[in-house]
C-alpha cells in the first residue's frame, strides 16, 4: 500500500513540473543562405533596436555580443563583415521560414543540390528575430527567431540571455581565423 502512494505522488509531481514547465516553452529556429561563404566573417557591428523602455534593448544586446564573442567575432565600427539586426514584436506574427539542412552541415559540405522548402508559421506573442547581415552586400545571411519569449519571464533572471542563447545554438559557426580549441586553452591557464 506505502508502495503504490510513493508511485502516485511521484506520478502527480511528475505532470506537476512538465505542466509548469510547458508554460515555458520557446519555438526557436533559423534560416540562412545558401549564397554565403560563411567562412569569411570575422568582425560586426550592431544596428540600432527600437528603444524599449523597460531596457529590454539592452538585454539582448548584451545576450548577442556574448554570443558573438564566444565564436571568435570581433566587435568594430571599422569595416565590419557582419551587421547584427535584431527586433523584437509584442504581437502574433506570420512568419515564412525555410526548411533547410542543418547550417554546419551544409557550410561543410555547400552542396549547391540543397533546396528552400518554404514553411509559414504563426509565431506567438513576444517574438525576437536575429539577422546577421552581409555588410558589404546588405543581404542577410542568417536569421534566428524565438516566439513565445515573454512567458515564464517573472520567474528567471537570465531569461533573455536563455532566448539568445538558444537562437545562437542554430549558428554553430566560429569567426575566419578563429581557433575555439586555442581560446579554451587560454582560457584554462
């Protein structure tokens, strides 16, 4: 009898926390060209968010620079490769995005064979899209977006650092030049 109480409140606890834990839930996904040699950037500048009252601007900026950083990208006003836009949108949104390959995957390969296979989404409320853009060429090369970033938000500090981490974790790629072995090596001593 003891038995079976232990297993049904283990039972309940275990739906309790994947129901609080759902209400957490961020949709997270990219894009990128198949046009781009994404070998070739090294450097990057930011482009200006809408200003937000509650320095939710600021957050995220903070959150992309570190992101940046950990992949060996350079921050610079002179000459940069790279244009980091980003914009965040308090409504629904429709979105078309691409099925594609995973992007390291195709950046190691560059199979010309690949296809856009066009997906439309309904994004949910509080949507952050990413862009990286070519400065030379103006075209953006790579776009990550998270929906649903405003739930759960009262309950954690590092909540948008999570959300920019999660979109980054679909570009895997590191700065030309740049050693990711070498930092950590450093980084040790």
């Amino acid at each position: 009898m003891l038995r079976s109480i232990f297993t049904y409140v283990a039972l309940l606890l275990v739906i309790i926390i994947a129901g609080c834990s759902s209400g957490r839930k961020v949709f997270v996904e990219h894009d990128y060209s198949y046009e781009t040699n994404f070998k070739d950037y090294s450097s990057y500048t930011f482009l200006e968010c809408e200003r937000d009252t509650n320095n939710l601007c600021t957050e995220i900026y903070e959150a992309i620079r570190r992101q940046m950083q950990v992949r060996g990208y350079k921050l610079t006003a002179e000459k940069p490769t790279l244009l980091v836009n980003y914009g965040i949108f308090y409504d629904n949104l429709r979105y078309q995005g691409y099925m594609q390959p995973v992007i390291k995957n195709w950046v190691d390969t560059e199979n010309d064979g690949f296809r856009y296979e066009p997906i439309k989404y309904a994004l949910d409320k509080g949507t952050l899209i990413v862009s990286l853009i070519d400065a030379e060429s103006d075209q953006v090369v790579w776009r990550g977006y998270a929906s649903g970033i405003f739930k759960g938000v009262e309950n954690s500090n590092n909540h948008y650092r999570s959300v920019v981490r999660r979109i980054f974790d679909q570009y895997p790629l590191f700065a030309k030049g740049y050693d990711p072995r070498r930092y950590s090596e450093a980084v040790g001593r």
